[in-house]
C-alpha cells in the first residue's frame, strides 16, 4: 500500500510544480524589457528599449497626433492615416515578392536580402519626446529608433516598415535618431551656448526647463562623453559640436550589434577615405548602390551634417 501511495505522490509532484509554474489563461506575459521587433519576433539587445506598444512608447502607427494641445491650432485637426508617414520596403524586391509581402507580410528571410544599412542621425530636437512630437504631428515623417540622452532606446515601427528618414536610403535602411542638438559652423553659435553650460567637471547639457520635464528629466545631468567643444569638416565646412553621452554610446554600441546580427548584411563599418579615416563626403551613386553596413545622414545627402564630427565611430561600432 506504502509502495503505491509513494508511485502516485511521485506521479503528482510533477505535476503540481507544473501547475504552480504555469502561466493560466490570461496571465500578462511580460517582456524582459531589451528587445526589438522585426517582422513582429523579439530579439534582445542587452540595453533598455522601449516598444511603440509599451506604455510610454511613441508609435508612428497611431493616426492622430500624439500631442494637440502642443499643436498650432490650425493643425491640431490634421489626422492622417498611418500609411502617410512610412510605406513598403521596395529595394531590390521584384513585383512578386512585393506582392507576396502585402499579401502575408513580411518573412524575416526575405526582408534580410532587402535591409543591408543602417543610417544614424542627431535629431536637433534634444531629447527623444521632442524628436517624435516634430516627426509625427508636425512634420509626418518617421523612423524605427531614437536614442534618448538617457540611453533609452525608443522603437517607433516595426522593422519590416520603410520609415521616412534619408530620402534615397530609405527603402534598405534603417533610421536611428540620436536625441542632441547638433553642430554647427561656430563654437560661439547660440545654440551650443544655449544648450551646454561649463563647468569645474567640463561641459554638461542644459536642457530647457519645459522639455526636461516633459520628457521626465527634471533634476537629471547628463554629459558629453568627451567634456571639451569638438570640431571637425564635413562637406568641406568646418564645423563644433559637443560629444553624444555615454548612456547612448553604450545604447547604440548594442543596438547596431543586434541589428548586424539580425541583419547579417548591416557590416559593423563605416564609409572610410583612402586613408582609413571616417568619409567626410557623401557617397556617389556609385559608392552608394554598394554600401552595405552603417552610415551617417551626411554620407546619403550633401546638405545633411549629421551625426556630425563629434560622434566617436569605433566606438559606437564597437570596434
């Protein structure tokens, strides 16, 4: 009798574990709070990324603006359907499996032989809520990140979406907005005076009280990685700029090798000179056709400058 009553508890402790594990019915399933979605699966990144359908997510689907009240009056009831600020991904893809991706949506496999760049970015705007206010409701535009002063990174579409970012990139790219107000042809502009302050510890950023709350950084100091004014040429004009912070160095350093590894032909470089020096150039038609791997708005466009001279490629590539 003992032997059998021992057999059956055997028999049932397996089972009333699992039952105390398993999640019933209904239960939330909580993500660990680093992924990214492509093609709707998750992938880790190993930093702190925000989703469009997390709370406190920006998300480019949504139709109206996400801020009216922040609006001129004449365009807060400018509603838009979600198709006006990104579209198809159409690279390289032949008509049939265009079709086939609108019929069943996008394969990871497939979207991997379209999506081969990655365009970085400084968003002139400060912080990642400023950035996604002026893209969504003021200028109907879009991109797939923002990189926060903070680190946090922010996904405002799924990575199968041709976001709106870098004109003739955007059909095989993806769109990195980093939070910073940007360079400029003189280290007296007001923008630079306006936006950093000096001190014994060397520069730090001085966001204006209206945007660090409303972004949740009151009280918050965030510094260049490196303290000093940086200058640097790009399209043949001088120009100063102050570091991005560690926080998103470290952010983009995972996320860019997340992306590679995802996205196997997004190469882990950056467009060089004859002298290995990072290109200060745009890429000719040529150049760019080619290209496969990560590169600056500057090196798509003549009359773009960002990430700008300050940015410190080997490494946000981790190399």
């Amino acid at each position: 009798m003992r032997r059998h009553a021992n057999l059956l508890l055997a028999l049932l402790v397996p089972f009333v574990l699992w039952a105390c594990v398993a999640p019933r019915p209904g239960d939330p399933a909580p993500r660990r709070g680093d992924e990214i979605s492509v093609c709707g699966q998750l992938f880790h990144t190993g930093t702190n990324v925000v989703l469009w359908n997390d709370p406190g997510g920006f998300d480019h689907y949504r139709v109206e603006p996400k801020w009216p009240d922040e609006l001129p009056e004449d365009a807060a009831d400018d509603v838009l359907s979600p198709s006006a600020r990104f579209s198809w991904r159409s690279h390289g893809v032949d008509e049939e499996r265009l079709a086939e991706a609108k019929r069943s949506g996008w394969a990871l496999d497939s979207l991997r032989q379209v999506v081969d760049q990655v365009v970085l970015h400084y968003d002139v705007c400060g912080t990642s809520r400023q950035c996604f206010k002026v893209l969504q409701d003021q200028r109907h535009l879009s991109i797939h990140f923002m990189v926060d002063v903070d680190g946090t990174v922010y996904q405002a579409l799924d990575l199968k979406e041709k976001a709106w970012h870098a004109t003739k990139a955007n059909s095989r790219s993806i769109g990195i907005e980093i939070a910073q107000i940007g360079a400029y042809e003189s280290p007296d502009h007001e923008r630079l005076r306006t936006w950093y302050a000096v001190d014994e510890h060397g520069a730090r950023l001085t966001l204006p009280d209206e945007l660090a709350a409303a972004s949740g950084f009151e009280g918050r100091t965030f510094r260049p990685a490196r303290p000093e004014l940086l200058s640097g040429t790009i399209h043949e004009r001088p120009l100063w700029q102050y570091d991005f912070t560690d926080a998103q160095y470290a952010a983009l350093e995972r996320l860019l090798l997340a992306l590679h590894r995802v996205f196997p032909s997004i190469a882990r470089t950056v467009p060089r000179d004859d002298d290995g020096g990072v290109l200060r150039r745009v890429l000719t038609d040529e150049e760019f056709e080619a290209y496969q791997g990560v590169l600056g708005h500057d090196h798509v466009q003549e009359n773009k400058v960002d990430p700008g001279p300050a940015l410190d490629w080997e490494r946000v590539l981790g190399l």
